[in-house]
C-alpha cells in the first residue's frame, strides 16, 4: 500500500443506510470513489445474530442495510447521505418496489452524534426533492449483524440472477 493511501486508510469511518434490498444498495454505494467497502448486514431489530430467513420473515425487526466504509477526505458523509436519498425511494413506507416488509424500511443509522445532524439536514434538503412525505427512520446504530457470505458483493457475482439483470443491472447504469 502506498504511504498516502496508507495515512488516508487510518481516516477510515463507517455511515450504514438501509434503502430496500441490501443488493440493490451495495452495487451502487461499491461504484462511489472513496469508498473502500461495502458489507451487507442486518440491523435495528430485536433478535441476536439472525439469519438471512429470520429476516426475512419480517418478525426480528432487523432491517437489510449496508455498511459503508468511506475515506472522508475522498467522499464525504454528507455526499453519501445525498446518494442514498437518490438511490431509492425514501417516501415508500417499508417497501422498495416490489419488495415489502419492515426489512426493507428506509434508514439511517447514525454512528455518532455528527452523523446524526448531518443525516436530519440531508432528510430535511430532500424532502424538496420529492413530491411525497419522507419516512426514512434516523437511529443510532445498535449492533450490526454482517450478513452471510452469499450476500456479499451479490450483484458483482451474480449479474446474470434474474432479479439483479431486471431490478439491479438498470439501477446500476442509470447511476
């Protein structure tokens, strides 16, 4: 690694966002210059280590999101939050198209007390955007459940599953 890049990685941090399918969300945030990884995972819900199923059952409260590791100097929080209220459709209440159920819920998860300011400022900037009401939750993040192996960098592997060439693929270049 080369000693700038070696400097920025020690400037590492962390924003999580939930915006429907974990896929969905990854694929575009991994296209973002300055960030340097993306990681599907569960989160804001009750129960402890759950299962891609259990989630998806709707009863553990979790939500699908993605971590997000970013070099602030690179790409800034704020920059993120933009993207994330451009990506999806934060006036849908827990549901991204077809996909519906709490798992899905639009969110911010803040990992500290900035992060939580910016996160309310860039909610209130694009409500201007959008003709509907805003429901995305803004919480502090509890404890985040990485999601398994199979899930991660989903649409890089599997361009070719019909829901990523038909949901995914079109979001991607459209981005």
């Amino acid at each position: 690694m080369k000693k700038d890049m070696q400097e920025k990685s020690e400037e590492i941090q962390k924003a999580t966002f939930g915006g429907g399918c974990f896929w969905c969300i990854e694929a575009l945030f991994e296209k973002l210059s300055g960030v340097t990884d993306v990681v599907s995972g569960y989160t804001a819900g009750q129960t402890v280590a759950p299962t891609y199923e259990e989630v998806c059952s709707g009863q553990t409260g979790h939500a699908e999101v993605v971590q997000v590791k970013f070099i602030p100097d690179l790409i800034s929080y704020e920059k993120l939050l933009e993207h994330f209220f451009k990506v999806h459709d934060p006036t849908t209440l827990n549901q991204q198209g077809a996909d519906a159920g709490t798992q899905y819920r639009s969110i911010i998860l803040y990992h500290n007390e900035l992060q939580q300011k910016q996160a309310e400022i860039a909610k209130l900037q694009a409500a201007k955007s959008w003709p509907d009401p805003i429901v995305t939750e803004i919480q502090p993040l509890g404890t985040f459940y990485e999601a398994e192996a199979y899930h991660q960098d989903y649409f890089r592997r599997n361009p070719d599953q019909p829901y990523c060439a038909a949901v995914i693929a079109p979001k991607v270049q459209k981005f």
